[in-house]
C-alpha cells in the first residue's frame, strides 16, 4: 500500500538548513519502506523547482512525498516555536514511529488530554524517548545528553551527535533528576530554545 512520508525543514531568509541531513533520512526512509522500482525524492531540485519565501525571516518548509517516491509541492508557514511548559510522561512501549509517516495519529494519542502548554514525554518500558514531535536533550548548565532510546532519528539530533554538540546516554525515567532541564530538539529548534525545568517534569 502507499504511504505518505513527509519532511520538516527550516526555512531561514530564504535558504534551507541541514538539507543534507533530511536527503539522508529521505534516502533511508525509501530504502526501507519503498516500493519496488519507485526512485528516490532529491529534495534539492524538489526547492529548486519552487518559489520559497524570500528575505528575512523564518518558515516551516513541509514536504510530502510517498513510497513511490512521487512528491508534492512543498507548502511554507511563518514559524513560532509552541511555548512548552511541563513535560508529562506516559509509556508506550509499543509505539513505533521510526519513519516521519503523514500518519500520526497513533504518535497525537498518546499526548490526549494536555495542556495548551503541555507535551508528552514518551517512556518505553521505562526508558525516555521522545516527545510526539521532538527528540530531546538534558542539560545541566555544561553540556547536553540525549537518550539513546529515541523513537524517531531526528535531523537536528543527527547533526549535533556529528558536532560533538551533545552526547548520547542511556536516560532513564529515575535519571532525569539529575539534570536541570530538559530541551527540545528537532529541525526547526537548536538546545536552549524550548527549555522544561526538570521539576516540570511529571512522571
């Protein structure tokens, strides 16, 4: 069946960032869920071929293609990062969302009943994984951690490991205390920008 897959990139005054990084994840996506004979999105001519916001500013570039390796127009939104507050942790060990699918409704139910400035902190069998749509790093004022035990691998996250910018670690539930916050990660957020005090954080 054909399977709609989508990207997420930062649109900053008029270029797009980590594209190499999005093409990997692209390239690994379609080698594992591709159908037979389908060809691969390059997502560079796919920008090249459109006409993004100009000038100054920041957008969120969202593009869908699918298992046939067929691709939509990319679509472009002014970007806001959502202010988060509290962390809510829930287990869902058998949630699986190794690949950005369109379809996200099993990855939104397990945040239902939150907050406006609420997200989900996601456990699999004890150990911190994602919230439903950001990796995430623990911080202590000198460095960032982030968990091995990721559900979704993250272009920002993939970028900062390479940069010696942060460092993988085994996080579980009982450890998140003993860092100071917690930050949230993904290709339109860098560490520090949405920070959740890990006091905030409710298991």
């Amino acid at each position: 069946m054909c399977r709609l897959i989508f990207e997420t990139v930062k649109w900053e005054d008029g270029a797009p960032r980590l594209l190499p990084w999005h093409q990997r994840r692209v390239e690994r996506s379609m080698e594992l869920h591709g159908e037979e004979g389908s060809s691969v999105p390059d997502l560079a001519s796919v920008l090249a071929g459109c006409r993004g916001p100009g000038g100054k500013g920041v957008y969120k570039c969202h593009i869908t293609y699918d298992t046939r390796g067929r691709v939509r127009n990319p679509s472009f939104e002014p970007y806001r990062p959502r202010m988060v507050r509290r962390l809510r942790c829930v287990e869902v060990p058998r949630l699986d969302y190794s690949c950005k699918w369109e379809d996200r409704a099993a990855l939104q139910s397990a945040g239902a009943g939150m907050g406006a400035d609420e997200e989900v902190l996601i456990l699999q069998h004890g150990m911190v994984t994602d919230t439903r749509y950001s990796n995430v790093v623990f911080g202590d004022g000198a460095s960032w951690v982030t968990p091995e035990t990721f559900l979704l691998p993250g272009t920002k996250r993939a970028f900062l490991l390479a940069e010696g910018a942060i460092h993988e670690r085994r996080v579980r539930a009982e450890d998140m205390g003993k860092f100071r916050f917690c930050s949230l990660i993904n290709a339109m957020l860098d560490p520090g920008d949405v920070v959740v005090r890990t006091e905030d954080i409710l298991l």
